[in-house]
C-alpha cells in the first residue's frame, strides 16, 4: 500500500473522544492501537486524526479517520455494518478559543456489506446544527484498486455539493520504534525513580542503540553519528512497527465556504448501539 503523505496547516485538532449518541459500554480515547479485545473489535479502533486544508485545493478542508490498525498485507478490511464513523466539526472564533465540543457539523459514514469485488456501499449523511442537511450514497475503493491507487472518488450531489469522499485501505502513515520506546521508558523511570526510597537507581541501564552507540557514548568518546546522548535509536536504523501494515481510511474534502468559518475544532468517533 501507499501511504498518505499529511500536511498539517492552520487549522485546530481536538483529540479522537469514542463518543456519541450511537454508545457502547465504555468509551475511551484514541492511542492509535488499543490491541483487539471482546468490546472493541479492530474495525472499531480509531487510530489517529488529522485536518488540514488540501495541498491541491486550499479552500477545501481535509477530514481523515484511520481504523483497523495492524492491518495484514493482502487482506481486506471493512468497515463495521453496526457503527457509525462520524467526524464533528465546531467553529470557533480563534485558535485560542476553548474547545465547546459543538456539533456546528457532523459528517456520518456507514457501510454495508461488501459485494463480491471488495467493494462497501457507503452512505454519508451530514448534519448541521443537528438538522440533517443531506444524504449522499458511494462506494469504498476495493483492498486491489486502492493498492493500485486506482480511487474510487464519491462526489456529493445536491446539497452536499463539492463534498468529495473515499474510503478504503492505505499504509499506515505512522512512524513508531515501539520496542526501543518501551526500552527508555523503563530506563528513565528506574534512574530517576528506582532507587531506595523513590529517589532514583544510578545503576539504571539502556542498551546500545540501533547504530551500536551505548546512552552516553558521545560524551567523551566516539559516536557513530556524533550525538553526545543515545536515548532512541536515530531514523537510519529504527525499526518501524507499522511497515507493511495498513489502516482503513475515510477521507472527505469539505469546501470551508460551505462551513461558514475559517478556524475549527475537529474530531472523529466511532460509535455502535449500547
């Protein structure tokens, strides 16, 4: 798969909240991955969000959702048939303005089963003000177009005019050295918090990094790349725990005219039945 390259601009993020009036038992934040579990299915977990005026177009606002994190090569995923996958969209006055949480828009995607080439009836439904303002029907982008970056782009009609969606499977974007993360954070809490009495172990290791640089090699001595401390392993050799995985991805370009603002809360949540 290709990944999607992001760039972020002048717009504000809010965190991914699971909430909704679609609820489950619990609802809980987006870390990217939460692992598959018996309430939250891996069509389910929201992994990241991102917003960013088009690099094409900067009069058209980007909203993207990623799912179904660890994705395996060569394997379809889908959306859930019993979930809604919503983003929310609250204008505000300022990029320093306390988030509201206001529904000013609600952009609702929801799938059906997918017919024999892969492909998922999608239905977008969008709310302003809590009034529903239109419905639009398309299809998702098949797991061998998408990886042929052969898209299948819906166009909204009527008055959802100028809105243009896909849905379908692309490489994580997500760079993550998880092993060697896990490894400087049990280092950094045993050196400043191990010791007798909670006041920090000296005798605290971290093995070498990926370039064979021990923590403070550089100090002194000779370093590969001439850091003078090795916390993480440098981009040239850290391993990437998402190569070779992908994501589901919903992508709508929205035009800003049609939002009737120029800054903007975003979220997105993933929400079923309770």
């Amino acid at each position: 798969m290709k990944k999607l390259l992001l760039a972020l601009t002048a717009v504000t993020l809010a965190g991914a909240l699971g909430t909704g009036t679609y609820l489950t038992t619990r609802s809980e934040a987006s870390d990217h991955d939460d692992g598959d579990n018996d309430i939250k299915p891996r069509a389910l977990n929201l992994t990241d969000h991102f917003a960013f005026k088009s690099p094409a177009n900067p009069d058209e606002l980007v909203l993207i959702m990623y799912f179904n994190p660890r994705s395996l090569p060569g394997k379809a995923y889908f959306l859930s048939t019993i979930a809604r996958y919503e983003f929310h969209v609250s204008k505000v006055a300022s990029r320093t303005t306390a988030p509201t949480v206001k529904n000013d828009f609600v952009f609702r995607f929801e799938g059906k089963d997918p017919d024999a080439t892969g492909a998922q009836p999608i239905t977008l439904t969008v709310f302003k003000d809590g009034a529903e303002l239109g419905k639009h029907s398309g299809m998702s982008t098949p797991y061998a177009a998408s990886k042929a970056n052969a898209f299948v782009q819906n166009d909204g009609t009527g008055s959802l005019a100028g809105m243009k969606y896909f849905v379908g499977m692309r490489a994580d974007s997500f760079y993550f050295d998880v092993n060697r993360f896990f490894q400087v954070r049990a280092f950094l809490a045993s050196r400043f918090f191990g010791g007798a009495g909670g006041v920090g172990n000296p005798n605290a290791g971290l093995a070498a990094n990926c370039e064979g640089d021990a923590f403070l090699q550089g100090i002194g001595g000779v370093d590969a790349d001439g850091d003078a401390i090795n916390l993480f392993n440098p981009p040239q050799c850290a391993p990437d725990f998402t190569k070779n995985l992908n994501v589901t991805a919903i992508v709508l370009n929205v035009p800003i005219s049609a939002l009737g603002g120029t800054i903007f809360d975003t979220w997105s949540t993933i929400s079923v039945k309770k």
